[in-house]
C-alpha cells in the first residue's frame, strides 16, 4: 500500500477523521493511519500522513467489522435451554429441534424483534458489523400468513435498526418436513407451499428492505430436505443472478442417509451436480462430505459458512476444513443458534478441532491468524452481497472493531505476532468498541442504545417465560 490513499479534492474538505495505532490490511498491519470519511461513514482518506485538524485519536488495533453470515436470531431466545441430558437419553440435533420448535411457535413479532435487537446488539459488541438472517419464521402462531406477509422478515430488519448493524435478510423458502413429506403441525410457520409463493415473500420482503439504507437481500433454500427438489431447480432458475445464495447441506448424517434413500444421492453430491454451485453459493455446515464432493466444492468457488459453536453444541461433526483449504476452498463464518457469538472462538474451534484430529498444530500454512481473519472478511462479505478488494478501502463504509493496544500481552507485542496474540488469546473485553459506516455504535462495552435494547429484551422473555 502506498503511504497515502486519497480521494482528488477530499483531503480535509469536511471528513471526520479517526487516528489508529495500527490498521490491518490483507497485507498486514499499517503503522498509526489516519483514514477521513464523509457524513455517510464513506472512507475518502487512507494515509500514515496527518491530515491536519481535528483528529479522534483512537489508542487501539482496527480490524474489519466482521460478517455474521448465519444467523437465526429467534433461537438466541433459548440459548443454553437445551443442556439438560436425562440419564439414560439419547439427545442429538433432532432432539435438540424439537425445542427449537416450541420456541419458534411461541414468539410474536414484538418478541422476535426485541430478541434480535439485543443479539444484534451483542454481535456489535464482540465485533460484528454486518450479519446475515437465515430467516424462516414467517407467519403467525397458526401458520396463517400475517397481511404483511413479510412482517417478521421487516421486524429483523427493525430490529438491526435499532441496534445498528447491517443487515443481509435472507428469506427462507421452507416447503417440505423432509424428503418427499408435508410439513409437520410445528413447522407451520415456516411454510411457503409453492414457489410462487416463495417469491411473494421475497416481493414483499423488498418493501421491508426500504426502511433502513444498510439491508440488502439474499435468496435461500432452507435444504433439500424441506423443498421439493425440483421447485428447488425452478427456484434458482427464477431467481436473480449474481446474489447470494444460501442453503444448509449435509449437516447431519441421517439428512444424508434420508437423501440416498429418497433420490439415490447424497445432499452435497444432488447440489453439485443439479445446480450451477459457483462463488455466489454459501453452504451452511457442509459437515458431512466424500472426497469427490469436498474436491468439487473447492474448485467451484462455492463458500462454505462454517458455525463452530453451533456445531460442537449440537453434536453436528467436524468439517474437513485442513483438506479444503488446501484444495482452494473458501469460507465465512455464522453463530447460527448464538450458543457462543465471539468471532475470535469461532476461528480458535475452527483452527483447533482440526488439530485435535490430525495431532498436528499447522492447521494453516503461515500467519493462521491473517488467514482465518482475512479470509472470513473477504468471504463474509460475498455471503452479504458485497465485492471487496481488501479490509478498507476508499470508496467504502469505514466499518470496524477496535481492540485496545494497552490491553496487557498486545501492547508490547511486535507486528509480527500481533494478530496471532490477538486472535488466539483475546475476548472481548480487550475491545475498545465497533466503528459502523464511520460512527462507534458501541464504546467501551457500552452500546448507545443498550439500556432500552436490553429493556425490551427482558420484557419479551418474561413474557415467553421460557427461561
């Protein structure tokens, strides 16, 4: 990077300027850096070089805001609900998505908003700036479509609102209760009987998008199991090119048995081989895949949305995530049921769950710590629907988390082993606060609108009184 990036004409012409210890770029760390942006949070000014007047000087290392690219912010509700193992029980996924059920049925729209706007708030806390919906709670208790028929998709989207964040709200085409069966009574308000009727949501989630300048939309297939595997051909056919595309696959081993018996082909292969997968496609969990499959998925571009925590808290299994990387494969990550939400976790159960099956330490060739960071920004945020060429740019929203450079092992730590320091053996207490389109939206562990986020979220679980 040269020592300075400007915009012709802006330097010093009404910016807000912040000054940073150290910013991290693809390439590494810069030296302190000034970076100057417009009312709208728009980066103009990228320099080591002091631009003169007034500038915030901000004592902490700025790494990108990172990207939640799964999210289903209605299970935040019963985090930590399901740990009670009876003697002598079987408890797995399936068990485990029976209470996700009762809670799914239980909520209303004020609820599921207040709920969202406190995890929304939670995930600027530890550093996320953009997140991804996975959004599939549609309709009212009985499963009758509300008038809005987007009207939980459009309380998401208020809710990140309220909270800040950016938000890609990703309606859910939810069809089938599994291979080739009618939905059950307790998926009923996921359900979208026909394709046409997927794309109505869609029309009317559009409207919704309106309401706040920082959402966008994405197109899904909740998996095959829940969608006719043809209207899933005709889906994506209908749907708008170059956006992007997210389905669960291949989570769970019995999804795959399922699918051999109902179609002679396991989920990963199906994808594969009836859908054009390429860089626009990101796969949740992807856990269970042959050698073929997980080959093909690297050479497709196709991104995999891993989710650690979600994983090891539902027994889900180990991605080959060392063999993918190897064979080029891309990769975001989500905190899916939001059993842990600090993206720094994630990528530590990312890195060494790998280690614990191999027995080797080198998950990753070189610096793991860029890797991981660089590569979940740049893949996270093709999950959102956004192109980027590094971690700021000119041209682009100022959008970061800060982490103190006085915090205690980070502050006397050389460039070199800074990132690692960071990533390996932080939290999100060393955070200074989240930077959104140029503004701190949380400071010092404190987000502006805490107070009546977290009001409206204790008033929802008093009344859901499932805690």
């Amino acid at each position: 990077m040269r020592n300075e990036q400007t915009e012709p004409g802006h330097k010093g012409e009404g910016l807000n300027y912040f000054r940073f210890t150290s910013l991290f770029q693809r390439e590494g760390w810069l030296p302190p850096t000034y970076v100057g942006v417009d009312e709208q949070g728009i980066i103009h000014y990228l320099s080591q070089e002091n631009p003169g007047g007034d500038v915030e000087t901000v004592d902490g290392f700025a790494l990108p805001g990172f990207q939640n690219a799964h999210s289903h912010a209605f299970q935040y509700a019963m985090a930590g609900l399901a740990e009670n193992h009876p003697a002598g029980t079987d408890d797995d996924f399936w068990t485990w998505r029976e209470e996700m059920y009762k809670c799914a049925l239980s909520i209303d729209p004020d609820q599921a908003e207040a709920i969202a706007a406190m995890l929304y708030a939670e995930m600027l806390r530890v550093g996320y700036t953009h997140v991804a919906e996975f959004h599939y709670v549609h309709h009212g208790k009985d499963g009758s479509p509300y008038s809005n028929l987007a009207e939980m998709g459009e309380r998401m989207v208020a809710a990140a609102k309220t909270a800040g964040i950016k938000i890609t709200l990703v309606p859910v085409f939810y069809q089938k209760g599994n291979f080739g069966q009618d939905p059950q009574p307790r998926q009923r308000r996921f359900i979208s009987k026909k394709v046409d009727d997927y794309f109505k949501l869609i029309e009317s989630s559009k409207r919704a998008l309106k309401r706040y300048e920082s959402a966008s939309l994405g197109y899904s297939i909740h998996s095959l199991r829940a969608v006719d595997l043809n209207d899933i051909k005709i889906t994506f056919k209908t749907m708008p090119k170059n956006v992007p595309f997210h389905i669960h696959v291949s989570e769970q081993k019995k999804e795959i048995n399922d699918c051999l018996v109902f179609c002679g082909k396991r989920p990963m292969q199906w994808l594969l081989e009836n859908l054009p997968v390429d860089e626009y496609f990101h796969l949740v969990h992807s856990t269970h895949l042959d050698d073929h499959e997980l080959k093909t998925l690297a050479t497709s571009k196709a991104n995999v949305v891993l989710c650690p925590s979600t994983e090891g808290n539902l027994g889900d299994g180990i991605f080959r995530m060392k063999e993918f990387v190897k064979q080029g494969g891309r990769w975001s990550i989500g905190t899916d049921s939001h059993i842990g939400l600090n993206p720094l976790e994630e990528f530590r159960m990312i890195d060494y769950r790998q280690r614990l099956i191999t027995n080797q330490r080198n998950t990753f060739e070189g610096d793991a710590a860029s890797y991981m960071v660089n590569e979940s920004v740049a893949s996270g945020r093709k999950a959102m629907g956004i192109a980027s060429s590094n971690n700021f740019e000119i041209g682009k929203p100022l959008d970061a988390v800060v982490y103190n450079a006085k915090s205690h092992l980070l502050a006397d730590t050389s460039s070199k082993n800074l990132l690692s320091t960071l990533v390996f053996t932080s939290d999100s207490s060393r955070t200074l606060g989240t930077l959104v389109n140029g503004k701190w939206v949380v400071k010092q562990q404190h987000h502006q609108h805490g107070k009546s986020i977290k009001e409206n979220f204790s008033k929802a679980i008093r009344e859901l009184k499932n805690r």
